[in-house]
C-alpha cells in the first residue's frame, strides 16, 4: 500500500474486488500515516497471531484495472479482455504475450515525461515511511509453522511431500531484446528468436498455426517489419565479424572463435530454415556469407597493394604475403570454428581467388611497360600456383578445381604485347650497338671488342624470362629474338666486308689490323651458339632463321680467316719459293723459315676462341702443305735417275714430319694431310709398276680430289715414260674415280689437290711412228717440200 500510495494509485478505502482509481485528489503522502492506522484497525488476525491485511492489499493488484494481468470474474462488461485490444501496460506486463518496438518506444517515451515529476514526491514519501517504522520498532518475529501447530513437547511431523511445480511457460523475448541479442553478439540466440518471431508472423497472417494475438490492427504488418529490421541487423553484425577475424592478427574482442562457431550455427539454422521457407523465399545467408568473405578479401588485397615498392612486381610480391598471411589465419583458426558442413575453408580461398582475379585483371588492363607485364605473367603462371595454391589445401575446394586468375585471352593478348616490344626494343637497341662497335673497328687503339656480350645479353634477357612463364611463351620469344639475330647478323657482315674492303684499313699497323680481325672472329661462336639456343628451343618454322644466321656468320668467319691466312702467307712465300730446287735437296733453310714464322704468328692467333681457331690453324696446315707440294707439281725437279728419286723421295719425308711436328704443337685437328706429303714420296721413290699402282691407289682412295693430271705430272717427274706402265698407272687413277664418283667435288675444307694447278705437258709427236701408222696412199696425199724460190725472203722450214 504505501508503494500505491507514492505511485498515486491507491484510495483510502478499498474493496477486495473492485478497482483501483487512476488518480487521488489528495496527496498520496499525506495519507499515509491515517492508512497505517486504518490498517491497524482492520487488521486480521493468523493463527501465528500476525497481521494478513498487507498481503491481501497486495494480492489485490492483480484484479484491479487496468493493471488487470488476467481474467477476473468479476470483471465488468466492456473492460479490456478477449478479443479487445488491451491497454499498453496491459501488453507490457501481461505474461505470453511479445512486446513489439512500438511498446518500448512509447514506455521508453512514457518513463521519460514522469521521471522528472516523481523523483521529488517518491524522495519525500520514502522520509515519511522511514519515520514511521521507527517508530513502531523492530518487525516481531513470527513463529514458524511447526511452532503455531505442533504444540510444546511433541516431535514434529514428517513433511508432506513435495509437489514438482509446474514447468514455466518461456517468455518470447520483444525485439529490443532479441536487438540488444545481436549487439552483444549472441547471434545464434538472436537468429533462434528471429526464427520464432517469424514464425508467428506466418502463422498470423497465413491463417495457420495459432499465434499470439494483433497488438493492434496493423500489427502482422509490423510484426513482418520487424522481422525484416532484425535480419538487417543480424547480417551486419555476420558481416562485421567476418571483416574482423580476417583483420585481426588474433582472436579480438567479439571476433574470437565463439564468434566465429556462432556464425556458422546461424549460417546452419538459416540454411535449414531456407529448406521450410521455399526457393522463393530463401533468404540464401550461406551465399551472402560467400559475398562477404570475398568483399572482405578484396578489402584486404586491396590495402596491401598500394603502398608495396618496386612498381607493379612490389605489389604482387606484397599480395603474395597477404594471401599466404590470411590464409594462415584461416587454416589454423577460423575454419576448424566452422561447422564442418560449410566448407569454410574453401569458401575463404574462393573469396580471396575471386579478389585476386579481379585485381589482376584490372591491372592486365592497364598499359604496362614491358617490364611489368612480364612480372605478371611470372607471377600469374608460376608464383600463384607454386607459391599460394601449392601451399593450401586444395582437397578443401568441393570441386578441387579454381578459374584461372586471367582468361586465355588476355593472356595471349599479354604475350603478343611482349612479344612486338621485345622486336621493336630489340632491333633498335641491336643497330645501335652495332653501330657503337663499328665505329672503333678503324680506329688505332686496341681494344677489345664487347659487341656479341652486348647481344647476347640484350636477348638472353628477354630468352630467359619467357620460358620460365610457360614453355608456349618462351617457344614464341626465342622465334621473335631468333630473327632479330638473324637481321642483326646480315647487318655485322656488310660492315664487315666493308671494313676489309676499305683502303685505309690496310694502312693500320699490322699487328692492329690482325688484333681487330680476331675481334671480330672472336663475335661468331657466341653468336651462333645463341642461335643454335634458340633454334632448339623455338618452334619448327624458326630453322630458316638459323640458317641465315649460320650463314652470315660462315661468311665473316671465313672472310677473316682468309684475311688473316693471305697476310701469314705473303711473309711465307720468299720461303717457299725455294722450294723444290737442287739447293732444297742439300739445305733446309727454306723449311726452316716457314717453321719458325707459322709458330711466331700463332702466337698471335692463339688469342682467337677456340673453334674459330681449330678452323684456322687446320687451313693453314691445309694451306701450308698445298703451297709445299705446289712446287713439285710445277716440275721444278727432274728425278731421271734412281739415286735423285730416293734423294727427293728422303727430303719430302723429312719435310712432311717437320711439318707436322709444328702443327700438333699448333694443336691442328687435320690430320688428314699427315699422309699427303709420304706418299708422294712414295710415288717417286718405287720401282715396280705394281706398287706403284697400289700406291696411286691409296692416293686417289685418300684424296679423292687428285685427278689424273696429277698422277700424270708425278709420272713425269719421276721420268716414267714407257708407254705401257704409264698407261696402266694411269687406269688405276681413272677406274678409281669412276668408282669413287671423281665428279662430285669434295668440301672445301676437305679440298688438297684442287688447288693445285698442274701445267699441260708439252705436245711431242713421234713422227716415225706417226708415219708407219699411215698408209702409202695417205702419204702419197701429203704435200711434198718444193724448191727453194729465188725470193731473198728467208725460206720456211719444213718438217
């Protein structure tokens, strides 16, 4: 009663069953004093011997109106009950029933406008009771049941059984309650209750299942507001939390992995709930749930790209350490909170692919420099398969299977954009160094010539990054930097040749001159090696651009050689032509000089690599053998007789293992001209027809390019001039190269005796013999001498 009184809801006289006035026209804590007395007055007494009177007043409050929370028997007609809207405390304290938004409001709203009016009255009317319970002393205490019934003496009785209570009706949370749920991050109580909620409304406007009565006409539609207001709240709390599990390094205020096991039960139910809603009506969280994860991965690549140095190859590298980090976080913390149904962890890779996908492409949009397209053409082919996907779980995906970051075709569009600016930067930069080199070759310096390291490294740079994208790729670049070689190559022979046909180059010091001819000798193993590289690696339809490149760089190797090899030999030929006379046979001056300058000069050549070197030192042997038999063939020497046979036959012996002695030390690989010079001796210095023919044998089956001019000028020298051995030599030279195919020429590295011209024999006719092979009628037509004429001229001579 006093609580009624300081609320201003009581009288001072009131019945057990009628109802409690709003409002009193007196003060409410004026009348307390005079109903503590009245109260004294009619007070009722227990067996205990206490009052009852304050708790009937009390039992009272749930009878009168409109605080009324049930149905009372004596209510009167037209007082709120069933059927009739009730009042809004009614709604708000009546048990069962779910108190909407607009309730709250309005208590919210109501509480506000009174407390200011009632703090000063409640502060009073509490001073007043406090007064008067002092003085009415201490509460007396009441005896306890055993006492008032069981009388002094006696054993108190066993207790009645007791009974179990009832199981409480669970009250339905309002939707400030079930809001207050998702803001503290309950969210699968929060989402329980929403489900409730929204059952009610299906039941309330569908005519089925009974649900809790319409707060008022419009309330199936609020109802239905609600429900919709709370699932806008509850999905950004999900997506909220997703954003900051994948933010924080660790488990965080409300992103921790109770949160995270909520998200998923919520994700559950809601997926379970989809199934009794209907496609139509599927509010599908599962996939926004994916639509979030993949917002929240491109927030994060998003925001580790920017500020990475090192251009666009920087940024990848940063997105690599994003994508390994998050999915880290994933792997290790958030997935295993997930209920194994949703696949979390293959939801979150999806997401972050998808992220990355886009991010890429954008940036494949962009115009890049050669530089970076090439970066993310590395990256996208090798370092996000090797590096990221190869360090996942891939089993996790349900199809074990991702898009690929870029479409073919804008990867081939990448490619052939490499492609034409490797060819365009290529062939310029190329010229350009051409040039450069060029201009020093004339110069009287001696320098060292860098133009094939240049070259090879302007296109092992682009050869070498484009096999490492994909085998395709690399195949394309070695075709497109393979002619480019081949131009650049048909351009360093021109300004070779040029070179060497200019004047004034000759004037330069020799030892400058053979010093820059090596140089340039030096640029063709490289070069073809990089060629012959890029032939195997490149496509089939690339051989026609290695051969030109062979070719052009054949041409100047050759042309330098025979350079090099006419400016020995001028210094050699004083000595060789001494060769082959009578003064030969006794001294070996000659020799002596063409050994000891072939082995000062190459001194000089040795600086030359070594396959162009082997090629030059087997000519010069090739060439040094041709300018020693060359004499011989000549008939320079007559061996009439057996002693000069064996005496010249002796000298070419010791001539030819002088000679090879010098050009193993030069390291020659021709040993097929050891053989050349012996048997020539062997030729002259034989005897008998047969060996001899055995021999010129062995000389046409070693040498196929001698001809029988050849044998015949050896024949002569040895004064072989019987009719019938010489002929019969001569056959073995002519069967031998019917046999052999005599008519193909040999290779020119291969070639001896065809540079060995051979003078025609003088025409001696045998007259005598000549007549007795023509018949007396024949001779009877020849003319005969005439006369001397008596003309002063000198007469002609007759034969």
């Amino acid at each position: 009663m006093p609580i009624l009184k300081s609320l201003g809801l009581a009288d001072s006289k009131m019945s057990r069953a009628g109802t409690l006035p709003l409002r009193s026209s007196r003060n409410p804590f004026e009348e307390a004093s005079g109903l503590e007395e009245e109260e004294a007055g009619e007070l009722e007494t227990l067996p205990n011997g206490t009052s009852c009177r304050r708790r009937a007043t009390l039992e009272k409050l749930a009878g009168l109106a409109p605080f009324r929370l049930g149905r009372t028997p004596g209510r009167r007609a037209g007082s709120p009950g069933d059927g009739q809207p009730r009042s809004f405390l009614g709604r708000v304290l009546t048990p069962g029933i779910r108190r909407s938004s607009a309730d709250f409001g309005l208590l919210a709203r109501l509480q506000g406008t009174r407390a200011q009016g009632d703090e000063e009255a409640a502060g009073e009317a509490a001073r007043r009771l406090a007064f008067l319970r002092l003085g009415r002393g201490p509460k007396p205490r009441r005896a306890s049941l055993a006492e008032r019934v069981v009388p002094a003496g006696e054993a108190a009785p066993e207790p009645p059984p007791k009974v179990p209570e009832p199981p409480k009706i669970k009250e339905p949370l309002s939707v400030l309650e079930i809001l207050s749920l998702i803001q503290q991050r309950e969210l699968a109580r929060a989402d329980e209750h929403i489900l409730e909620l929204e059952a009610e409304e299906l039941a309330s406007s569908g005519g089925g299942a009974p649900g809790p009565p319409k707060a008022e006409g419009a309330g199936g539609g609020r109802r239905a507001r609600d429900v919709a207001l709370l699932y806008e709240a509850l999905q950004r709390e999900l997506w909220a939390l997703v954003r900051e599990t994948l933010a924080g390094p660790g488990p965080g205020a409300g992103a921790g992995p109770g949160a995270v096991a909520q998200l998923g039960q919520v994700l559950v139910q809601e997926e379970a709930a989809d199934g009794r809603r209907g496609p139509e009506a599927a509010r599908k969280l599962r996939a926004r749930w994916a639509e979030a994860v993949a917002r929240a991965a491109r927030e994060r690549l998003e925001a580790a790209a920017p500020g990475a140095p090192g251009g666009l190859a920087g940024q990848l590298e940063a997105l690599r350490g994003r994508l390994l980090e998050d999915m880290g976080v994933v792997r290790g913390r958030l997935a295993p909170s997930y209920p194994a149904g949703l696949g979390a962890f293959g939801v979150y890779l999806r997401g972050y692919h998808g992220a990355l996908a886009e991010w890429i492409g954008a940036a494949a949009r962009r115009r890049l420099p050669l530089a970076d397209r090439y970066a993310l053409l590395h990256w996208h082919n090798q370092v996000y398969p090797r590096e990221v996907l190869g360090l996942v779980d891939m089993v996790a995906l349900e199809n074990g299977e991702l898009e690929p970051l870029l479409s073919p075709g804008t990867l081939r569009g990448l490619e052939d954009e490499c492609v034409t600016d490797v060819k365009a930067q290529t062939r310029a930069a190329l010229l350009r160094v051409l040039q450069e080199d060029a201009g020093h070759w004339a110069g009287a310096e001696d320098r060292c010539s860098s133009l094939a390291q240049d070259v090879c490294e302007l296109l092992e740079e682009h050869t070498e990054r484009a096999p490492r994208i994909s085998q395709e790729f690399g195949e394309r670049m070695a075709h497109c930097c393979l002619g480019g070689l081949a131009e650049f190559l048909q351009s360093f022979q021109q300004r070779v040749e040029r070179f060497h046909e200019n004047p004034g180059v000759r004037e330069l010091l020799p030892d400058t001159y053979i010093s820059r001819t090596i140089s340039l000798v030096n640029c063709g193993p490289p070069l073809r090696a990089l060629a012959e590289r890029l032939a195997r690696v490149g496509p089939p339809e690339s051989e026609p651009a290695r051969e030109a490149a062979a070719s052009a760089l054949d041409r100047v190797t050759r042309l330098c050689h025979r350079i090099l090899t006419d400016l020995l030999f001028q210094e050699l030929q004083p000595h060789f032509s001494k060769l082959m006379r009578r003064k030969w046979l006794s001294s070996s001056e000659a020799l002596d000089g063409i050994v000891g300058t072939l082995g000062a000069k190459a001194l000089a050549l040795r600086r030359m690599q070594d396959e162009p070197y082997q090629e030059l030192v087997a000519e010069l042997h090739r060439r040094a053998l041709v300018e020693y038999v060359r004499p011989l063939f000549r008939g320079r020497l007559r061996c009439g007789s057996a002693r000069t046979r064996s005496r010249v036959a002796g000298r070419l012996r010791e001539d030819a293992a002088q000679l090879q002695r010098l050009f193993r030390r030069l390291e020659s690989q021709a040993s097929w001209l050891d053989a050349v010079v012996p048997r020539l001796a062997e030729v002259l210095h034989l005897e008998d027809t047969p060996s001899i023919q055995m021999e010129v044998g062995m000389l046409v089956r070693d040498y196929p390019d001698i001809r029988r001019k050849h044998v015949a000028a050896l024949l002569d020298i040895r004064g072989l001039h019987h009719t019938v051995a010489r002929h019969e030599i001569l056959a073995v030279a002519r069967d031998l190269e019917l046999s052999e195919g005599g008519t193909l020429s040999p290779p020119r590295d291969r070639a001896f005796f065809a540079d060995i011209p051979v003078p025609r024999p003088p025409f001696c006719l045998s007259l005598p013999l000549f007549l007795g092979r023509l018949s007396l009628s024949r001779l009877a037509c020849l003319p005969w001498p005439r006369p001397p004429s008596p003309s002063p001229s000198r007469p002609r001579a007759q034969h």
